[in-house]
C-alpha cells in the first residue's frame, strides 16, 4: 500500500496514524494511505512556516513569479495523470478532473503574473512638507483549509496568492481528498519553493483544523467549506484577532423565464444542478421557473437527465460519477426522502447497481415545492435539484432572493429587460445570463454574499485583498 506524508520544513513527515482514501466509483480501489498529523505534527508545520516567513516575505517579486510560473508549468504538463487521479478519489469524472487539474496551472501561471504585479500609491499629504506612501506586505502564516469537493482547483486558488504576495502557508485538505493537494504541495516543493514555505498536514478538522485555528503562530485562515464549520471558524479567529476569510455553501437559483431559449435553459439547468455530480457550491439546486414555459421545460428536463449516464468516473461513457462517499449518500437520500414527505414529487434519485461498488445515485428532480420547504431553503450539495412554479419574473426575482444564500445566481432570457434587471437585484456574488451557475473563469473574483461567504473575495487580482495587508507610511523629505 502507498504511503503518504506530511510535508513539514521541506522534509516528508510520516504520522503515527495512517487514513486509506478510498475511491468512490470502486471501493476496493485503495489510492494509498495519508498520514494522519496530530497536534505536535501541526504546530510543527506552523513553526516551520514562522521560520522561513523572514526570508520569503522579502523575496524579490522574480522569485516567487518563478516558483509559481514553474509550478504551474508542471501541474499542467502532468494534468491527465494528476486528473486520473483526481477523479479517483473524488468520483467527478474525468474530463470533469482533467479540466480542474488544468485550471490548477492556470491559477498558478496567473498568480506568477500577479507577484510582478504588486504595487503601491504615493499621496500627497494635507499636510506641508509630507508624502504619504501606501504599501502592501504579506499577512503572515496563512492556514489553509478545504473541503472535499476541489481537491486541487480550491488548494490552488489559495495557496498560488499566498505565495505570490510572500506569505508562508500550513495547508490542510479534507480528509476525504488529501491525495490531489499532497501531488500539489510536491510539485510546489520540486519547483524550488525554500523549506517550511509550504507545509501539508493531513488529518482531521477537529485535530489539524482545530489547531490552526487556534494557534497564535498562524495569522490568517482562509476557509472553504460548509456554513457550520465556517461559522465555528470566524467566532474563534475574531476571538484571537485572526483575519479570516470564509467561503460556504449554496441554494443558487436559476430563473427560467416564459421567453428563455429552451434549449439553452435546458441545459445551462441540467449542466448547473448535476455535473460534478451536483456537488459543487455553485449548482443550480432551486430552478425557479414562469408558468408558461413550465411544463414544456421540465418534460425536456426529464428527458435529458434519463439520457445522463451514472457510472465510473473513469469509464468515458459517464456523464454523472458517483456521489463522494457514503454519508454524503446518506445525506443526499434523506434529503430526497423530506422533500417526498413535505409534498415534492420526485423524478430520479435511485441507486444504480454498477460492476464495481461504489456510490452511485442518478440525479434527481423534485417539482411541485414551495419556497418553504427544507429542500428549498438547505444545502443538499448532491445531484438533486428542487423547482419551484411562479407567475413572472417579478415573482421569480423575489424567489431567487428568498434564501439565507447568496453565492451564484442564474436567469435563463431572451429579454434584454429583465437580464438588466435581474443582473442589478439578484443578491448574489455571481451572476449567470443564460449560463450555469456553475463553472466560472479563473482570472476574476469567485465569492458570494449573505450566508456563503465572508471577508475578501478570492481569485483574481482582488485575491490581493486578503494575502496582504496595507501600510500606510509618512516620509518628511524635507528632513532626509
Ligand atoms: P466541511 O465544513 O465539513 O469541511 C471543510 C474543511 O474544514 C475540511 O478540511 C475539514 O476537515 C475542516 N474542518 C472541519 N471541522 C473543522 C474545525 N472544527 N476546525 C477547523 N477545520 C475544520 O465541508 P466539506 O464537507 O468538506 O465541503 C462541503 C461544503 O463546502 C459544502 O457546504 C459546500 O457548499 C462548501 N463549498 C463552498 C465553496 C465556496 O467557494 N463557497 C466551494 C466548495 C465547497
């Protein structure tokens, strides 16, 4: 069986404890075995990157745009070997994986631009005989925390900026998914990153979490994740004082207006609720849709989803792999189950039998809901999307806003009124015109508003926001 280490101060660290990651199209497919850090193996990963912080933090922008634009280079010449692997441990299938892997590099070749990019402000001061300079330095040791969903894509989009603006980084991976950041973090430390810049610890939450977030050591935390744990999360960093950053769960709507093009609906729905097996922050789970194009969209719905196959991620006839692992399953059902009780009626949802074990569910629509019901108003975060009737776009515009979300949002039109309209009131950080949800661009922000996210948005050049922090200096030249 493989063994995986921690990376600790430029050395492969193994744990007293070991967890197999266990792929979920095929149970008897073991990826390896992760070390499992403990408490002393975490505060030594944090001691190393307070260590290495001194030099790294005032390396010259060449550097880290080297470090970085190699990375990148690296992860996207092994991008179908990194993308099997990717969808072995996750079940997305493997263009799916492939497309993230390469998404990865990109990241990494746009953050190598960025660390050339850092600039600053000179302002005149009110006062005689003052100039004021406005600066950017890094934070700090940043902790890194991520969810299960984006093995690689969401390690990349916080690790690529903190390394680009000189901070030193102590990430941790879902537990479920560690195998694509542990290729990551080798690439990063063969591409010439100085030891104890970049450090993995593996575990659990409550252990490896847990202790980055608690520690003095660690200045910032940035977090991707569900909404119970990010709030967890935020009550003990402002407690320390820590600046932290959150990114959580999802209801995003998709409009389907009496005017939208069907087929483009059709399948900006179907591609937003279900690729990725449904398990992205961004899927369209509430399809709100205007009575005179209802029925003819969801019988076109139906027919598509019955011609989407279930199966092995590997396998190139799948279109849906399987769902992540078996309480993820659980949950999935027990939704489909309250969404049956509360009245729903549901097209799709069943286990499908396949010739390796695995977690295998085929999408399912529940129509017939209410704005109300559990199914409408809580993260399911599998292939299950609701739909909810409404009379017009006025009603369908309230029902977008009606939820405690606000990550991405979607209107399905043909009418340049209501696309202007929907794009300047719908409460969301990410707006779709006849799009999916889901599937954004790598060089510009990702983030919501409301209950999905807080602090500074990631990605782009505004990732600036939360990797540096701004100094703000007076310079009495008179005086020099
Ligand atoms: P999760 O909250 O269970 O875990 C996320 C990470 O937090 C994991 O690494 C986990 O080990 C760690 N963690 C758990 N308890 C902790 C604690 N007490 N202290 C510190 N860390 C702790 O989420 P998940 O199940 O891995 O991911 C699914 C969720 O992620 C969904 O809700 C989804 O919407 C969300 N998500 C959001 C975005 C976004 O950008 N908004 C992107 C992807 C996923």
């Amino acid at each position: 069986m493989n063994q995986f280490a921690n990376f600790i101060a430029g050395e492969w660290l193994a744990s007293e404890r070991v967890k197999p990651n266990v792929n979920p199209s095929d149970l008897d497919d073991v990826i390896g075995e992760f070390a499992q850090a403990d408490v002393e193996q975490t505060r030594r990963a944090i001691a190393a990157a307070r260590a290495a912080f001194p030099k790294w933090s005032h390396s010259t922008p060449q550097q880290r745009f080297d470090l970085l634009d190699q990375a990148g280079s690296m992860i996207l010449a092994r991008k179908a070997e990194l993308g099997e692997l990717l969808a072995r441990e996750e079940g997305k299938t493997l263009p799916e994986a492939i497309g993230e892997v390469g998404r990865a590099g990109q990241i990494f070749k746009f953050f190598a631009g960025e660390a050339l990019r850092v600039g600053g402000e000179i302002v005149p001061s009110v006062r005689p005989g003052l100039n004021v300079e406005i600066t950017r330095e890094p934070v700090g040791v940043v902790g890194l925390i991520t969810p299960w969903n984006f093995p690689i894509a969401i390690p990349a989009w916080k690790i690529a900026p903190a390394l680009a603006f000189g901070n030193c980084v102590v990430i941790k991976p879902a537990d479920l998914v560690p195998a694509s950041t542990w290729e990551l973090v080798k690439i990063i430390a063969e591409a010439g990153a100085p030891a104890g810049v970049i450090n993995l610890v593996m575990g659990s939450g409550s252990v490896v979490g847990e202790t980055l977030v608690q520690s003095p050591d660690v200045d910032a935390i940035s977090f991707t994740g569900s909404v119970a744990t990010g709030q967890a999360i935020a009550a003990k960093c402002v407690a320390l004082g820590k600046k932290f950053q959150l990114e959580m769960g999802g209801k995003n709507p998709m409009v389907v207006l009496d005017d939208a093009d069907l087929d483009v609906a059709v399948e900006a729905c179907v591609n937003g609720a279900f690729f990725s097996t449904g398990q992205r922050c961004t899927a369209s789970s509430r399809l709100i849709v205007t009575a005179g194009i209802y029925d003819r969209f969801i019988d076109a719905v139906k027919a598509r989803m019955s011609a989407l196959r279930v199966g092995h991620a590997l396998d190139a006839a799948t279109h849906i792999g399987p769902v992540v692992d078996e309480s993820q399953l659980a949950q999935d059902e027990r939704y489909i189950a309250i969404a049956r009780e509360e009245g729903g009626t549901v097209f799709g949802g069943q286990r499908v039998e396949s010739a390796t074990k695995g977690f295998f569910l085929t999408p399912a629509l529940v129509t017939d809901t209410t704005s109300d019901m559990r199914i409408n108003r809580e993260e399911v975060f599998g292939p299950v999307a609701s739909v909810v009737k409404v009379k017009d776009y006025d009603e369908a515009l309230a029902e977008a806003n009606n939820t405690r979300f606000g990550l991405s949002a979607g209107i399905c039109t043909t009418s340049l009124k209501y696309a202007a309209h929907f794009k300047r009131h719908v409460q969301a950080g990410m707006v779709m015109i006849n799009a999916a949800t889901a599937g954004v661009d790598y060089h510009v922000p990702f983030g919501g508003r409301k209950g999905s996210s807080y602090g500074p948005r990631e990605q782009g050049s505004y990732a600036r926001e939360f990797y540096t922090t701004v100094k703000t200096v007076y310079v009495n030249p008179g005086a020099l």
